[in-house]
C-alpha cells in the first residue's frame, strides 16, 4: 500500500490555512487584476434611457408601416438629435426626427427607420424623408433603459478578477469605486549553494539560479506583490536570518513566502532542516513534484518549501500555491481551464503517481488541437519549460500514454 499523500489531501491542507486577507475601497481605475469581495450593483439602469441603435430617423410606427419602394411614406423632419442632446421633441402624425446611434428615443417615436431605409439616406436627411422600408415592427433599432440591468440589479458577483470586461460592465453600471482585496505580500527565496546570478561567471559546480525569477512572475501573474526575491546558501543561520527579515512587521511582512530546494531527503536540506519544527514535510503521489513542506508562522504567514528543480517547482507552484494566493484574495474559481486532448504522441508515465507534463498543444488543425511534450520530461530541464503553455494530467492509474489517447491538458497561458 503506498504511503504517499494525494494531492487533494496535501491541497485540502493548504487552502484550510488560506483565510482570505483584508478589503480596502479603491477607485475603479485601479482595480484592474483585483479581486472583487463586495458585488458590484448598478447605480443607473443600463442603458441609462430608451436610444437609437442606428443612425437614421425616429418615426411613429404607424405612420410608415405601409411604406414600399413602390409607395414610401413621406415624412417632415422636425428635430435633429445628436448623441448627448438632452432634447425630447414632439412629433405629430407624419413628422420624424433625424437621430444618430445612441440618442435618446423622442417619447413619441416608437420605431427607428434606418438611414439605409430611405430614399436619400444621411445626405438628404433634413427637410423631408421618404421611407422605402418599413421596420419589422413596433421598438424596432431602439435600445430599451435598464433592458441590461435595473438600478439595484447585481453587475458582478464577490470573488470575480476584474479585468477589462467587468471594469466596464461596472463603469456602465455608474460605480466610480469598488471594495477588493488587499494584494498578497509574497516573498521567494530559493535555496542552494550552488546557486548563482544569471549572468554571472561559473566555476566548477554552480548553475545559474532561476527559481526566484520564476515563482516571483508566478506570483505575480496570480495577483500577488512580491515583496522579495532572494537566494540564500545551504546554511541554516542564513536561512533563518532572511525569513525573519521578510516576516517582519515593520517591513510590509510578507503573506506568502515561497522556498524552492531544500525539501528533499538529501543531507543538506537546509529549509527541511531548518524549519522543522514550524513546516511539515511530506511525499505526494505525483511526479513531479513528490516532496512538498508547508507550514503557516503565528503571524499567518503561510510557508511553502518546493522542490528545487524547475520544472517539479513550476508544477508545485501551479497546484498548491497559486489556488492559496486566490484563495487568499477571496476568489472563487481556484481551478485553471481543462480541455480533454487527444496525445500527439505517446510518453511514460511514472507508476502510481499523477503526471503534470509541460506541455504544447498542436493547432495545426484548428479542428482537432492535440496535446505533445514540451520536455523529454525530466526535471531539471528548465529551457524546455520555457515552451510549455499547458500541464498534460495524467492520473496516477495509468501506466502510458499512447498518441490518440484522451489526455487532460490544463492551460497556463
């Protein structure tokens, strides 16, 4: 029987001790990639006021609803009416009012005849109309008020990102501020002696360090402030010194930090060692992936150790602790996008474990995508990560994948 701990119990641990952070109200301008906690309802109807869909003429239906190419319905313009006019004219039988895409609909108009619609269009538009086509009915190209959404109706719900989209939908909705998460503080640290800047010449032994680089964009992508990124050698007293230095509270303390390395069963594990007494440490049934420590400091600051090869580092990050950053500010979708592709190819799959394999997926058929390694799966192998836009999920039943094979792809880009 194995002893090793499945994803979901190791992640039930962590979103447990991920209690959503503090609020704070903030023009709407600045909320983009914010949380929202409060719903946002509509201050004003959407639309504000019935308005014309089209650029053409206001009428009473009645008077060209017998209009024909053959026979139009001849109309005198009254009144000219421009997006942001305010004016609100009276139209008798046979009058119209010459109207442009977003004006408000004259009370006694109830169709708009499209500029197209008639004999002259916009270049005899004023003076007299002759209607060749009569709208499809009563309403017809008029935009009815609150038809989107009534003053009090809800735009967005708490626990939605506001992108683009929803900050328009609550611009329209006249809401000039909207109450969002506070961001996550994170800092990264990567541990390993062996670790140097990019860039900088190598001696015997030493690797450039890029874990830091990576965990802080992912950080960063997920809606968190990194507040540090460091790495630190193989010695405790180090170790030690920095996690107090970014958890203190005169400094903006961090909510997160996140460790890479250290977390194995080597002899110089220096977070495992370290930490002992504040992390748990434990063994997943995943590849990769397999070690994990995570821990929570009195303060509340959560401490997640991941391995220290880039790739099980990214698909650590990716499966614990990007759902605890949105879980942190409120969110309510924790989950990535899963599509069911068949395999490219075919690829091992390690025995009793669930895969997480970067992945690319072919589009060279908009028809039928399909999903291929990015890597030969190792590791260690961080240049091939850089090509990956999706994790293939393979459950830890099965033995190989063979191309065709349904594969569950999880998109990251």
């Amino acid at each position: 029987m194995s002893t090793l701990r499945t994803v979901e119990e190791h992640l039930a641990d962590v979103l447990a001790a991920a209690a959503p952070l503090g609020t704070e109200r903030v023009p709407l301008g600045s909320a983009y990639g914010r949380t929202l906690r409060e719903a946002v309802h509509a201050a004003v109807d959407i639309p504000v006021f019935d308005n014309s869909a089209m650029d053409g003429f206001a009428v009473r239906f009645a008077d060209v609803v017998p209009a024909t190419a053959g026979s139009p319905a001849v109309l005198r313009v009254v009144a000219d009416l421009p997006a942001g006019t305010d004016a609100d004219p009276a139209l008798a039988a046979g009058e119209a009012a010459r109207i442009m895409t977003g004006s408000p609909v004259p009370s006694d108009a109830d169709a708009i005849v499209p500029f197209e619609d008639t004999e002259g269009g916009l270049a005899d538009s004023l003076g007299e109309v002759r209607v060749m086509c009569a709208p499809r009915g009563l309403g017809a190209h008029i935009r009815r008020a609150g038809e989107d959404a009534r003053v009090g109706a809800e735009v967005l719900p708490a626990g939605v990102l506001l992108g683009p989209l929803q900050a328009a939908a609550a611009a329209a909705a006249g809401v000039a501020e909207v109450v969002v998460t506070r961001h996550p503080r994170v800092a990264v640290i990567s541990t390993g002696s062996e670790l140097v800047a990019p860039g900088e010449a190598l001696r015997r032994g030493q690797i450039p360090e890029s874990n830091s680089v990576l965990l802080a964009g992912l950080a960063a992508e997920a809606g968190a402030v990194v507040v540090r990124r460091d790495s630190v050698a193989d010695e405790p007293a180090l170790l030690d010194a920095l996690l107090a230095e970014v958890t203190a509270p005169s400094g903006g303390a961090a909510d997160v930090v996140v460790f890479s390395g250290g977390v194995s069963a080597g002899a110089y594990e220096v977070v495992k060692t370290t930490l002992a007494k504040t992390m748990s440490f434990t063994k997943l049934a995943m590849q990769p992936g397999k070690p994990q420590g995570f821990g929570r400091l009195p303060s509340g600051a959560l401490l997640f150790g991941l391995p220290g090869n880039p790739v099980s580092a990214a698909v650590s990050f990716e499966v614990f602790v990007r759902p605890a950053l949105l879980r942190l500010q409120g969110r309510t979708a924790l989950d990535r996008r899963v599509l069911s592709l068949p395999a490219a190819t075919g690829w091992r799959t390690p025995p009793g474990r669930r895969q997480y394999l970067p992945a690319t997926i072919d589009r060279a058929d908009p028809r039928a995508w399909r999903v291929r390694p990015a890597t030969s799966g190792g590791s260690h192998l961080a240049g091939g990560l850089g090509r990956a836009e999706a994790y293939a999920v393979v459950p830890a039943e099965v033995d190989a994948v063979a191309a065709g094979d349904l594969v569950d792809v999880m998109l990251i880009t």
